[in-house]
C-alpha cells in the first residue's frame, strides 16, 4: 500500500464513521444521508483499490487516473447541491403553507373569541 | 337581481401599506358595503393590521412575508373555505379605483369568463408607465399570448377577478413571487375562460411596485421560465 492510499483510505474512513454518528445521534436524517454514504464507499473503494481506478479510467479515456477521482468528487458535489436544493425547495413549500394555514387559523379564532361569526 | 346574490370577496395583498390602505378600505365599501374585504398583511412591520382594521377591513396577518403570491394565496384559501362566489384581488396603494369593480365583475356575473384582468391597455386610458416597464410587459404579454393562445396585453395587472373554480384551484396551486403572468396560463391550462377589460388606474399614492429596476432582470427571467414550465407541465 502507498502512503497517499494509507491517507485517502484513513480519510475517507473518518468521514464515513463521522457521518453513521451524525445519523446515530439525529443530526442528519436518514433519507438525506443515502448520497453521502454512497460518496463515502465510492472513494473508500478507489482508494483501496488503485488498480480499478486506473482500469476505469482507461476505460473512459482518462489519461490521468487521478483526474478520475476530481472527476467523480465534483460530480458527486454537484449531485448532493442538487439534491439539497430540492430538499429546500420543498420545505419552502411546506413553511408558506403552514404559514398560511397558521394565519388563518389565528383568524378564525380571535373571531371566535370575540363572539362574532367566522 | 343576479349580481346581490354574488358572494363577493375583495383581496387585498398589503406589506407596510398604512398610509394608503385606510381609504382602499373605506373607498370600496362605501360603494359595495355588501362585499367582504379581507386584508392579508404579509408580516407588515407597521400599523397595517390596526389601520386596516378600523377601517372595516377582515384581517389575516401572516408572521412571516411570504410575498405577494403567498399572501394572496391566503386570501384565495380564505375565499375557498367561506364558500364565495367571486375574488377579486386589489393593490393596496390605491392604485386601482372602487368605481371600477363592476366593470371587471360583470362577466363574472354573467357567467361570460372565469377570470377577469382589469387592464391598462386594451383601450386608450390615461394611465402613464415608463418605456421599460412597457416593454418588459409586452415581452411577457407576447409570450403569454403565444402560450396561452388568446391575445392578453396586461399581464402584470393585480386587479383580477376570478369565480368559484378559479378560486378553489389557486387556493392549491399558486406561485408564491411574481404570481400574476404565470397564473394566467394555469388557468388556461384548464381551459378557464380568461377575459380583458379595460379600466382606468391611478398613478401610485404611495410605495412603490415590488418591481424595482434592480430586479427587473430576475424578474423578466423568472417569470419566463415560470410561463414555460407551466405551460409544459
């Protein structure tokens, strides 16, 4: 084993613990964990595994094996974002109904209190 | 007389308007006593909600600013709920006139269209805009004739009256900023007849559009894609 994979390895393996204690103890649920555990067994993988990194990226025509694991890391990057950003989208959602609801139903009930019709 | 037995509903939309929404209020139920009007203060920081309140007003008051279309929305949900048979959706700063409800009522009565705009621009009236707010309204107003298939000129216009489906289907679906142009093609989506009158604005009291030229850029791009992912979805 190289000294940089020793390193990789060690790193992406603390990641990965630190993100099973973040689900452990209810910082990160569990439907928005999914992608970081796969990014986390995904460079676990290549880092253990030099020769398949170099296969694959012989295969797509990479001349740089290492410029694979930019490659990947962005792109992962990038999903993750994504993924975010939809997750955001649909709280957002979620907050102006609630809003609305709550503003509504704070209507209704000083109405009420006040013992005149809705 | 059909038009006294119409539930009518009059929304107004109001972020720190206490300066202007005091005679919006009384202005419109001098003329209408019999219709509801409903403020929605949308997380106002000043006396809004006491204001509009003394002025006869119903208020609901949302604890965040959701912008227009969230605020609006409410009042839809409001109108939904209580059963009424018309919205009509007014600005509070005095820029659309009492006098001109009945006019964009009207077909509603009738039954001749499901929404109603109240337009600057369909005949010659004496409102005045600055050339890039013309343009950039008849850039969205091709667009919106494009997609939407019916020649529609103000598309921006937030004095709109919609009848009882109208009004159920924007209480579950409206868009929370920049609402207006990208409503009028759900509703013709769902095949609502839309219909154009024309009616005579005042030039702003007080405030200013929530269309400022910083984000006039954003909000020509917004509301474009908002037209086309409505219109493809």
């Amino acid at each position: 084993m190289e000294k940089v994979q020793i390193w990789t390895t060690g790193l992406s393996l603390a990641l990965l613990i630190f993100v099973l204690q973040l689900i452990r103890k209810r910082y990160l649920r569990e439907q928005y964990s999914l992608l970081w555990l796969l990014f986390c067994v995904i460079i676990i993988v290549f880092s253990l595994n030099t020769k398949l990194l170099n296969w694959t990226a012989a295969q797509l025509g990479i001349f740089y094996a290492p410029s694979l694991l930019f490659l990947v890391g962005i792109a992962l990057c990038l999903l993750l974002i994504l993924h975010l950003t939809v997750v955001v989208s649909r709280l957002m959602e979620r907050t102006v109904r609630l809003t609305q609801e709550l503003a509504l139903m704070r209507h209704d009930l000083e109405k009420s209190e006040k013992g005149t019709d809705l | 007389m059909l038009s006294a037995s119409l539930k009518v509903c009059i929304i107004i939309p109001a972020y720190n308007e206490e300066k202007s929404i005091f005679h919006v209020i009384r202005n419109i139920l001098r003329l209408h006593p019999d219709f509801t009007v409903l403020v929605i203060n949308d997380g106002s920081s000043d006396r809004t909600e006491m204001v509009a309140k003394s002025a006869g007003a119903d208020v609901v008051t949302l604890s965040q600013n959701l912008g227009i279309g969230g605020a609006v929305q409410t009042g839809y949900r409001y109108a939904a709920a209580r059963d009424f048979d018309v919205a009509v959706q007014v600005d509070a700063d005095g820029q659309h006139k009492p006098e001109e409800l009945d006019k964009i009522l009207e077909p509603i009565r009738q039954d001749k269209a499901d929404m109603v705009i109240g337009s600057r621009f369909v005949e010659q009236t004496s409102y005045q805009s600055s050339a890039g707010r013309r343009t950039g309204i008849l850039i969205l107003s091709s667009l919106v004739t494009l997609f939407a298939r019916q020649p529609l000129k103000d598309v921006t216009s937030g004095f709109r009256a919609i009848n009882r489906r109208v009004i159920r289907m924007f209480a579950e679906d409206y868009s929370t900023d920049y609402p207006e142009v990208d409503s009028l093609i759900m509703v013709k989506k769902k095949h609502f007849r839309i219909q154009e009158i024309a009616v005579e604005m005042e030039q702003r009291q007080s405030g200013s559009s929530s269309i400022t030229s910083f984000k006039s850029v954003y909000y020509m791009v917004k509301v474009t894609l908002s037209i086309m992912m409505k219109s493809f979805r």
